[in-house]
C-alpha cells in the first residue's frame, strides 16, 4: 500500500506543473520596450485627437468636446472635456507596446458621449474610458484597464 501512495504522489506532482506554453490566452503580449523613451522631447501644444459633438435642445444648441493633448510622460494623455459652460480634465495611460503610442476617440451609444481609447501593436481600438454628460455633470467611467508584462 506504501508503494501505491509514492507512486500516486510523484504522479501528481509531475502532473501539476505550470505550463508555460498556453496558447490559449489572447490578449497576453511581450513587448520589447526599450526603444521608446518614457519622456518626450518634445510636446505639441495642440490637441492630437479631437472629438466634437453638436446637441440641439428647444432653447439651446450646445457643443460637447473632447481632446486628447500630449503630455511630459509618452504613455500619458491629458484629457479635455466641455459641455454647457462645464470642463473636466482626466488622464489616459496608454500601455509601452514598443512603438509610438496612438490615440483614437470614438461615438459613444449615449447622447453626448463618447469612447477614449487607443490602438494596440495589431492596430485594434482598445476602449479606456467613456466620457458623457448625465444629471447636469460630466462622467468619465472607466471601462478597462491595460497593461503589458515585460519579461
């Protein structure tokens, strides 16, 4: 009986080792990062991505907009929202894939809104944040978070 619990043990511990050739997982990437510098050297003033929006009511037509602007940090993008005399400001970290960071804003489902995001290494739009106008406020919501390991 001794013998079968050794062999029943060694087996599961040959068993339960990690693989680490999953295949199956989609979104993890390694990503060499070294060519990208974490400042910039230079900052644009003006606003790499702008997203505009006209809302027409019985009195009034206002103009939802939001901008995308560089900031110090290469991965870091200020984020500018007006809307019926409100601004807001946010940030959107955009993870180091090895190449110049690119930025995208697209139509949201609601009225004003918006979705604020980037383009990952296949040039796919990964959506970050929603940014709408709800209860006479600004509301920028969160819809992912990103993140790249490097080994």
């Amino acid at each position: 009986m001794r013998i079968f619990w050794m062999i029943l043990t060694g087996w599961l511990l040959c068993s339960c080792t990690a693989n680490t050739n999953n295949n199956n997982v989609k979104d993890s990437v390694i990503y060499s990062t070294s060519n990208i510098p974490e400042k910039r050297s230079a900052i644009n003033p003006n606003p790499v991505k702008t997203y505009s929006e006209t809302v027409k009511s019985f009195a009034t037509t206002d103009q939802f907009s939001v901008e995308l602007f560089e900031t110090k940090e290469t991965f870091d993008y200020l984020i500018k929202v007006s809307y019926k005399n409100l601004e807001a400001k946010d940030t959107l970290h955009v993870p180091n894939f090895g190449e110049v960071p690119a930025v995208e804003i697209k139509k949201g489902a609601k009225r004003p809104s918006c979705i604020v995001g980037f383009l990952d290494s296949a040039k796919q739009f990964r959506e970050s944040k929603l940014i709408y106008f709800e209860d006479d406020k600004i509301k920028i919501h969160v819809l992912q978070h990103y993140g790249v390991f490097v080994k």
